[in-house]
C-alpha cells in the first residue's frame, strides 16, 4: 500500500517542482522590487568572500540523484549525526567547514540576501525546541511507515532536506543568508553539546580577540553569518565560546587591525 502511495506522490513531484518553481520566481520579482525602494538604507550586516571549496555543489547532486534514486536520500543521514558528534569537541565547526548546504548560504545566497537582522525569537530556546519536535515529529511518523522499504526510507530522508531547503532559501531573501542556520535542528542540537567553558577539549579551537580591541568599527560583527558579536569576547583566554559560533574565521579575516586569530587557548 505504501508503495502504490509513494509511487503516486513520486509522480507528482514534477508538478509539484514547478508550483514551487513558479511561486519563487513571483517572490525573486516581488523582492526585488521592493529592495529597490530600500536600496537607500545602510545595512549593518553584509557580504564577504567565502575561501575554501565550493561544497554546495554536492546538496544540489544530492537533490537531483536523490529524485530519481530515492536510496541516495539515505546519505543525509550523515549530515544529521556528523554536525553533532564533531560539535563535542570542536563546537559548531561542521556548520561552517562541512555542512553542503551552509556552503550554499555563505557562497552563493549571501550575494543576494539582504542581509537583514534575524529574527530574535528564532534563536529562543523554546522555538529551537518546537522546530526539534516538529521535524523529528514528522520524521519519525514518515519513517514508521517507510520503514523496511529502503527506497522509500531514502525518500523521507530526501523529502525532509528538500522541505527544508527551500524554507531556508526563501528565508534567506527575506532576512539573512543563515536565518534557517539559527534554528536548524541539527544545528541546535549541535549547540547543545558544544563546549561553552573551560576546560575545553583538547584541540578546540575558538576566536581570540586581543585586549586591544577598541570594539568601535565592529567589522567582526558585520560579516559574521549567525549575525553574532565576537568583539564582546576580547581579552577573554578561552575565546570567544558562544555556542552558535560555526568557526568559519570571516571575522578573523575582515578585522582591519588584525587583532584576532582563530586558534587553541594558549596559542601564540
């Protein structure tokens, strides 16, 4: 009976790509439009050049293979359990090195995001744990009746990171580029067990701001994608430690004095 279904569902997913094609192309306009007439504003928040290799690449092979070898949808199992196991040692690292789709967010949608102040609330313990619930809830309901059927255990897999994907792009032309980032499920649960004091694991390596910091032009701020404040950490021995920190080093490199540097507590 579940293969009948889902053998229906799957022939509709082209309709259902273009709907969803057509919806973001009507909202692309509407934005840009309506940033036309907010162009005047200064924004504190901006773009900055991502180094490193483009990863996205892999969230869209993993989209387009996964429709039409359901199977593959399995492999985001990784990215669900990778991002919290390596969080215990090394803190939200995976979020900012790893993660395909946060690639996605820093190299391509930053050039197009507004970058505008994220939404508070999102970031509130309660929401973070409503959107664990929410997810997990849906998973778990997908994966009982899924289950046996690797085809269409793959299929919830995929299902999930395709809903969830397209939320995360159209909240990054709303807000900004990682607005999804600061709720994410993985990412929250990764920020529940990353290192918040000492002593820290060995090898963890964190943001030091030297005590110089004037923290008047805030550069570090700026460019930070989680929208976070490094400054506020200078002088502190262990770093910066706040635990949505993806340790991506963007305010290390666009801090115009060079006063900070990513590294281990007792690091030169």
């Amino acid at each position: 009976m579940w293969k009948n279904t889902d053998s229906d569902i799957t022939g509709n997913l082209p309709f259902l790509f273009l709907i969803i094609w057509h919806l973001f192309c009507k909202f692309v306009v509407w934005y840009k439009q309506k940033n036309r007439i907010m162009s005047v504003q200064k924004r504190f928040h901006r773009h900055f050049p991502v180094k490193g290799y483009p990863l996205y690449w892999i969230i869209i092979a993993y989209l387009v293979i996964g429709y039409f070898y359901p199977v593959v949808g399995l492999l985001a199992l990784i990215c669900m359990v990778g991002p919290v196991l390596m969080s215990v040692w090394r803190g939200r690292y995976w979020c900012g090195n790893i993660c395909p789709r946060g690639n996605f967010f820093d190299r391509v949608l930053s050039r197009y995001s507004p970058h505008r102040p994220i939404p508070a609330f999102v970031r509130t313990v309660g929401f973070r744990v409503f959107m664990v619930c929410l997810i997990f809830t849906v998973f778990g309901v997908q994966m009982y009746f899924a289950w046996g059927d690797w085809g269409a255990m793959g299929r919830v897999f995929w299902n999930i990171i395709l809903v969830t994907s397209v939320v995360a792009v159209v909240l990054a032309f709303i807000y900004a580029p990682r607005t999804w980032c600061s709720f994410c499920p993985m990412g929250s649960l990764s920020a529940l067990v990353a290192p918040r004091k000492s002593p820290l694991p060995a090898g963890y390596k964190a943001v030091h701001v030297d005590n110089t910091c004037q923290m008047k032009c805030k550069s570090c701020a700026r460019v930070c994608p989680m929208q976070l404040t490094p400054y506020e950490s200078r002088g502190e021995a262990d770093g910066y430690l706040h635990y949505d920190c993806i340790k991506c080093g963007k305010c290390v490199q666009a801090c115009p004095t060079k006063i900070m540097k990513m590294g281990r507590v007792g690091d030169k």
